[in-house]
C-alpha cells in the first residue's frame, strides 16, 4: 500500500494507523468499490489474516 493510499484510507475510512499499518505490512491494501457485488466482507478478510478490529 502507498503512503498515499494509506493516508486516503486513515483520513476517508476511519481506520486507525496501527491497523492500516497491520494491513500494510501484512502486505496488503484495501481496494474500494461502489459496486455491491465486488464487495467483500472487509471485517471477515482482515479476521482471517488475524488482524482484529472493533465493530461499531
């Protein structure tokens, strides 16, 4: 992920640094759509490479 990426996500998907930095090194990235049926379940992907974030 770009630092560019990662500032676009910190600031417009309210994700913290540290999970962002998680992902990052990981060695991956988030890719948005607005189309429902390329949607992941992002909370899912992320518990299965074991980075955990709270649910509001």
């Amino acid at each position: 992920m770009t630092p560019e990426r990662f500032k676009k996500l910190f600031h417009s998907m309210n994700i913290s640094k540290e999970i962002l930095m998680k992902i990052q090194q990981a060695g991956f990235t988030i890719v948005t759509t607005n189309d429902p049926n390329k949607r992941k379940n992002f909370y899912e992907e992320l518990k299965n490479k074991e980075i955990f974030i709270e649910v509001l």
